[in-house]
C-alpha cells in the first residue's frame, strides 16, 4: 500500500517461554513447531502489505546479533535501552516522518506473536490503514473466542465504518486483564475484543497524540535528534517507561478499534502452545523428539535433545541442552518467578543470558 | 586377608537409570551425589580386605573403555557378552583356581551399591570368609529396616557360629520379591534378611556346587579354558543365562548367610535416591544445579546443566544434556518400559547407546 510503512516491534526479554527463549534470544526468535522464527514469519505477514524497504524493526542493542543473522539489509531501529512500546512508537514515528513526511501511515506489529490467516491480516490492515487515513489512532481488536484472563480487552463504541466484514468501532474503554468472572461477561457480551496491541495511525495522529497526552515525551523529541547516536542515548535516558496503551490510547480521544478478521495467539506462556501447534490423540504438543507413555494434556518441548515422561498429565515438560524445566500447566505464567530465582544465583548466568 | 580374593561384578545395562546411565556408561560408572563413582567406592572398601593385585573386575567387553580409564593396571575379566551372575561366578571362580588354588576365597560383590560403613562392612567379610574357610556357601544378609518389596529375602535357620556382635546361620529359604503383605510379615518376624547379591566362598565349595547343581554349566567348564579367547566365547555362546541364587544358592545344602553389621542400597531406582543423598528441607533430592520452587518430595539429578521446576510433587526430574526424563517416583521402576519404548525408535540410538 502507498506511503505505508511497518514498525515491528522486536524487543523482548526472553522471560516468559524460558528456557526455550533467552535474553539473547528471545520469543520471536523461536519457531514454535513451524519452519520458520515468529519474527521471520512476521516480516512475511507485514511484507504480503509493504514493500520490505518500508519494513522497519526496532529492537534493543543487545539484539543486535540476531538482526545481522536473520535480516541483513532491513532497516532496524536499535533501542539503547528498551523502555516499553510508547518510546518505541515515538522513535518509529520520527523515523518514519523524517524519509516519508507526515501523511505516512505506519503499521505497528509486535513481531511474536502467531497469526495463520496471513490474507485475514491483510485485508484488515488494509481496512485499518483506510480508518487511519480518516485521523483516527486504531486498534486492531481480536474477536474473543474464550473468556481468557490473560489479556487486556477494548470495549467497542458505535460504528465508524462498516465494509463487507470489516467493521471499525469508535473505543469505549480499555480494560485491564479481568478476573475470570468479568472475563466471562466480556465474552458474552459481544462487545468486547482482545488488545492486540497492533495500531496503525499516521505519523501526524500519532505525533499529535503524544503532543496532548505524554508532553513530556513529545518535548523530548522536540529536544533531540534521534538520528544522532548522542541525542538517541540521551532520549531513551531521559523517556519515560510506560505502554502505548497506558500513555496514549487510554486518552486519547480519535481511538478506533478495526475487529479481526483472523485469529491470534501471542503465545505468553507455554500454556498456549496447544493452541498454535497440534495435539496428539491424548491431547499432548510435543515439539521435538520425545516419547511419552501414559501422558495427557502436557505441554512437550524439546529444543535438540529428547524428552521422555510416564504418566504425568498436565505438565509443562521442556529440554534444552543445558536446562530442564518442569511446570504444571496451570502455573506456566509463573516461569517468571522460577526465573527470577535463578538469576538470583552467582554462576546460573548461562542459563539464562 | 590371606588367599582371599575380591570378584566386582561390574556388568549392568544402564536400564534403571537412565537416562543419567547408559549402555556404555552404567550404573556403577555414576557418583550419584558422591565425589567418585560407585564402582570407585566399591573397590576401596574390597581393598581393605584384599590387596589390589587379588581385585578382580569381571564385566563385559562393551565396557572396555570404562575400564582403560578408570582401573588401568587392574585385572578385569571381559566376558564376550553378559549370561547373568552363574556364569560370572563360575569364570571368577576358575581364574582364581588357576593363580591361588582350590583353598582360596572368593568375595563377589556387586560393583554398583552404595556402603558407607567400610568399618562394618570389613568386619562382615572377615566373619563371612571365616565361615566359608568352613565349607560353606556365604551370602552377606542385610537386616531389612522397611517392609521393601522390591528385594529378594533370605529366610535364616539355625545358628552356626556367633562372635561378638556376628552372627551366621543357616538358611532356610531364599524368597522372590515378596508383595507388601509379605514383607511386612518377613520384617516382623524378625527372621529374614534382604538378599544383597554378595557371596563368599572357596574355590573349591563353588566349583563343587556347580558340579552337583548345575552340571551343564560345570561340564563346560571341564570342556574349555576359559583363559583362551575361544574357548571363553564358546563357553558364554553356550552357557546358560541364570542367576547363582537360582542356579546354585537356593538348591544347595550348605547355604549360610552372614548378618551384615553395615546398611546397604542398591539404588534399583531414582526412588532410592533419598536413602543415599540427603534430602533438603522439602524432602527433594538434589543433585546438580537445580532450583525448586514450591516443589516437595522430588528427586532432581542435573548432569551438567540446571533442572528449574515449580510446583512439582513426588517426581522424578534427571536432566543430561541430551535426555529429559520425567516420572512420577512410585513409577520410577517403569524406567524401564520407557526406554523399552524409546529403543523401538530409529535415529534415537544416542540417547540410550
């Protein structure tokens, strides 16, 4: 599409599907039983829309190793410092307004998240991207098929715009992760959808939005350069660390929410490995060489080496060469406690930088 | 001791632990918590009974390598392929013929338990050798401290000699493994002791038990020299496959067993593990990097790397570098049915050779 360009956003600690994911290597560069990386499936998604000069990534400096091996040649934005997605979004829209002018639209995409209906993606972005040219900062807002606690929710308001099953709404309200009873009201009531956390908007809208809603932010951008090494050092120094959601889109007044045509997964614990990858007869992922005898419902990974478990159900069972980790199901969001203890521990570097 | 020499019994499959043992590296070859592996510790305690140039080694020819590099300069016998414990017997029992005579005593000892009593341990051979210089057939009884169903029992008869706190009786009965009613009646009465699989007796009485019980087995000793290559891989190609207990022990007359002033663990599975490693204060096994959050009752074995587990209870977690097993510890015997299943797959050959 013309004059569009795609952000994709590709910081990410490695925390939440460690040990399969690292510091160094994080969520998007795992390949979750496919045959590419999330992130290179991603850059497909976003180039089926873009022409791949206008695919930008930003990303942190200490990923600058894994840009030089997966996509030489693209333009990447390293972060000095990863300060959440409000800053990320300032930076790509200052690099975007600088080799495209205001008028431009981009696309901001996280880039680990799963997405099969490539086509489903495309015709909505084409539609968000046309509600964006109206001035509004849109959502793309995914349809809710379970009353999932896990993700935050954006409430609908009357119609903008309605084209074959394209639909934008005008946002009521954002809402924060619900408990699992308000969760079930969300569903039932038709009309709620997941934050995606996928936006597109112009770089004017976006630029203005910060101007009202985060004046900090945008006189730090008034200040410096952020082409320049210094001034670029010096704005992730200074910016404040806070979400787009929570800094902007909570807001501002021109929100609009496209809802999905595809379905979406983004894959925050191991929990949800069974709804990206097929299950056996007994309701097990296994991803790698694995044998499993009298086992039900667990979750199997094994990055280059084998895992073999006997009647355990529900677990979360993952390989590495040099890490195991056991979890129940049920506990896969609390990896991140079991991290933190480790990296509590002088000489457990290795297992997760 | 004089004319006493030491048979370790040193073959194994690596079945029960696996994955932490494997065909080319059993049991006896790990330290299980320790500084030096099992068979290490077994040959220090044999030599303070026997000097080093009467400990003999009797495993099979896949395990050469272990051998080259643990007990360069040791004599070790290489069976062409593992018929079980008569025929070992029997080839110990013709070596040591052949260098010291008919008078001489043997002490076969499994090479792969776990004794920490050395001073207990020394004591019950010398009562044990004292014995069998009497003509009989001595198996080393440990005294049972739990109705376990998962060791043969030996049933005691009269006494035959007592000095200080050793005593040797007669034997009434070997039992099978006994199911838990059983044991608890045989750790009740007060007359049983559990079969350790460790034997003194002289050339002589050996070569005649044969003789009169197993005369196939004896007949094939008259037909070969087992210190020629092929009359040795004749003689394994054609005798037959039984233990000593079955073969010999339970049907000969002059059967005593020794009461052991030492406890003993033959570490038959991971769920041993806490009877010889100290548990931490949630009564996990931990042996290698690991950490445990919220986790009772485990047992963690890390071969060089880190096992992370969270809420997990009652299970057995072993991670090497390659292999990730996990099972519930009462099912820690069924070990084996696992590798039975991971055999049958082609191209896993390396996890399990």
């Amino acid at each position: 599409m013309k004059n569009l360009f795609a952000g994709i956003m590709a910081g990410g600690k490695g925390e939440r599907l460690w040990p399969l994911s690292r510091e160094s290597h994080p969520k998007q560069f795992l390949k979750i039983g496919r045959k590419k990386t999330l992130i290179e499936l991603t850059t497909e998604r976003v180039e089926s829309l873009v022409p791949r000069e206008n695919v930008i990534f930003i990303t942190t400096e200490k990923l600058k190793h894994k840009f030089l091996e997966y996509f030489p040649g693209y333009r990447v934005l390293f972060e000095p410092v990863g300060k959440n997605t409000a800053a990320a979004c300032a930076f790509m829209a200052k690099v975007v307004q600088k080799v495209a002018g205001n008028d431009a639209v981009i696309l901001m995409v996280p880039a680990d998240h799963v997405i099969i209906d490539v086509d489903g993606f495309k015709k909505t972005v084409e539609f968000a991207v046309k509600i964006a040219r109206r001035g509004y900062l849109v959502t793309i807002g995914i349809v809710p098929d379970r009353p999932e606690t896990g993700y935050g929710y954006i409430e609908r308001d009357g119609v903008i715009e309605e084209w074959g099953d394209l639909k934008a709404f005008k946002v009521k309200k954002f809402h924060e992760k619900p408990d699992r009873e308000r969760a079930v009201e969300y569903l039932n009531s038709g009309n709620f959808y997941w934050n995606s956390g996928m936006f597109v908007w112009s770089v004017r809208d976006i630029l203005d939005a910060f101007k009202k809603h985060m004046p900090g932010l945008y006189a730090l951008l008034e200040k410096y350069d952020l082409t320049r090494g210094e001034d670029l050092l010096a704005f992730y120094g200074e910016v404040e660390e806070i979400s787009i959601d929570y800094g902007v889109m909570e807001k501002a007044e021109n929100i609009a929410v496209v809802e999905a045509l595809f379905d979406w997964e983004d894959v925050g614990s191991f929990s949800s490995f069974d709804r990206v990858v097929d299950t056996d007869e007994n309701g097990n992922v296994v991803i790698g060489d694995a044998v499993v005898l009298g086992g039900k419902n667990n979750i199997i990974v094994s990055d280059g080496g084998l895992v073999a478990i006997y009647n355990v159900q529900n677990m979360v069972v993952i390989h590495t060469g040099d890490v195991t980790l056991v979890i129940p199901r049920d506990d896969a969001q609390d990896v991140k406690k079991l991290l933190k203890e480790v990296r509590k521990i002088e000489g457990f570097e290795s297992y997760w930088k």
